[in-house]
C-alpha cells in the first residue's frame, strides 16, 4: 500500500561544505530514491545548522571587510534552503536518471509561522554563527543589539529565539505538489520563521526546531509515516551505560515516561521523540527513528525505534 511519508534529515546526511555536503547527499539520494521506488509519496525536510552559520559567518565578514549590505538571519536562512536543496535535487534527480524512474523532484522555499508573543522571544536560546572573545562580544552588544552568551568554554556566540512553528505558509503548494507525484524537498532548517502582519509575512531573527516542524509537516500532509533520520538504528535508554537496552517500539505514553526520566540527551535525541509524540499522539500514523542507511529496512520493521499512540 502506498504510503505519505515525511522524511527528516539530520545534520549527518549532509555536510560543513559544498564539497562534502555533494558526497554525502548521494547516499541520501539513494535511501530517499529507494523509498519512492517501493511506491511511496515522500516529502523530505532537513536541518541547516552548520550550512546556515557558514552563510552568516560569510555575510558578516564581508559586512565588516568590505562594507557590504548586513544581512538578516532570516534572509540566511533561505539562503540555505536553496543551497542544500540544489544539492538534494541534484543528486535524487541523478538516482531517479539511473533508475529509468520518471519523478520530479524540486525545492519549495518555506515559510514558517511563529507567534510574536512566544515566551521564546524572550529567551534566546539558540547559538548561531562564529565565536568573540568576551570583549569582542561585549561591541557587538553595542553596536547592533545581538544577545551574546557564552558557549561551553569556547567563546561567545550570538543566540536567537527558537520559537514553535504555528503555521507552514506554503502549505497549499506543498500538497499540490505532492498530489501530483513529486518529491516535495520543504521546510529546511525548520522553515524560515516568519510573523504575520495585517499586510503580509515579516522575517524575523529566529531558528524554528526543524524537527519541531516536520512534525507540524506531517500533521498538515496527513502523513502515514514520520520518518526521523539520525546518526544511529535505534533510541536507546540508560545510552553509553553497561544496561544501555535499545527500543524497538515506545508508545507515546512510555515515551513521555522515558522523558520524565531525563533518559534523551536535551541536544540530540530529546526533540526529536518530543517530534514523534507530537505526530503519534495526533495523527492515525507513527513515528520511527533510524539511521540513514537503514531507512528502508525500519519501514520494513527490521530495525529502528517505532513511536505510536497505543
């Protein structure tokens, strides 16, 4: 039977540069292509941490060095929905050559909307771009008003809000699309956070959860399937300890257990159960948690972690 499936990309299925972001989305290519090989409808979203703090980092130089326009985050930030979008179109539109598959695959630019009285706002939380020196960070404080907070030892770094996604903008196109059989690549780094006003959409310095948003996707596209793909086959608890025991499946009340626990580390595994329990709990599908490679043998049930309701 053939299935919606929003697959979410983690940061090891792509790369710090062009040239290895181009290696690595080939293998991406191929799980994805596999799973439109088996008569699936796939829509894939992915993160852009580091592609996203490389373009800061680049406008802000040329900023500093040569008096260039000073770029805002948001603008940033679909900056690195093309970039890594053109990578992906390119190499599943390779795989889909090589299969004698006749697909289309493309990019669609996201907006995401967040609620300007989020509690975020008032909390930045999320570092992005290079490190300062104490000193260094006290004048950008000055200058332009940034929130700077130390991070672990290494220096200050600029932190905005990550506020929850509210509203996929381009939610209409998307299901357009994928009606009609493409491979939809949406929703990037989270979606660009955006706030609505009386006359339109306004950007704003902000990074969205982009886990946080694949399942706000997947609730919008009545999805079968959550797919999360990170670094390794299976959640574990008690990780890196002797009784470490991997999960095959959770429901979303043992899950929710598990997270009272403290047993998913706040920077890796949390959100991305906390994605699943939001999708399982509201939603006639279920959400697995797998690496890449092993894709399609967890939507097999060979592998991976399973979160449903029940």
């Amino acid at each position: 039977m053939r299935k919606r499936i929003v697959i979410a990309l983690g940061g090891n299925a792509l790369g710090n540069s062009p040239e290895e972001q181009l290696e690595l989305v080939k293998t991406t290519a191929k799980s994805i292509v596999d799973l439109v090989e088996a008569g699936n409808y796939v829509i894939v979203t992915h993160g852009n941490g580091p592609q996203v703090g490389m373009i800061n980092l680049a406008m802000e130089v040329s900023h500093q060095e040569i008096e260039s326009p000073d770029m805002p985050f948001a603008e940033c930030g679909a900056m690195s929905q093309g970039y890594i979008g053109y990578h992906l179109q390119q190499s599943i539109q390779k795989e889909l050559v090589k299969r004698g598959m006749r697909r289309n695959c493309l990019t669609v630019i996201t907006q995401v909307e967040v609620d300007k009285l989020d509690n975020a706002f008032n909390n930045p939380t999320k570092p992005i771009g290079s490190f300062y020196s104490e000193e260094e960070a006290k004048k950008i404080i000055e200058e332009k008003g940034y929130v700077m907070k130390e991070d672990a030892g290494r220096g200050y770094r600029r932190v905005v809000p990550s506020p929850a996604p509210q509203k996929i903008v381009e939610i209409r196109t998307i299901k357009d699309l994928l009606k009609k059989g493409n491979i939809v690549i949406a929703c990037g780094g989270g979606g660009i956070p955006v706030i609505k006003y009386r006359h339109g959409y306004k950007g704003v310095d902000a990074v969205i959860d982009k886990d946080k948003t694949s399942a706000r996707l997947a609730l919008d596209l009545k999805a079968d399937i959550l797919l999360i793909l990170t670094a390794v086959d299976q959640v574990y608890i008690n990780y890196n300890e002797e009784d470490e025991q991997k999960l095959k499946k959770m429901t979303v009340k043992e899950a929710r257990e598990y997270i009272k626990d403290k047993e998913f580390s706040e920077g890796s595994m949390l959100p991305k159960v906390e994605a699943c329990i939001e999708f399982a709990s509201k939603s006639n599908g279920y959400a697995i948690i797998t690496s890449l490679k092993k894709a399609k043998l967890a939507l097999e049930g060979k592998t991976g972690t399973i979160i449903s309701k029940y």
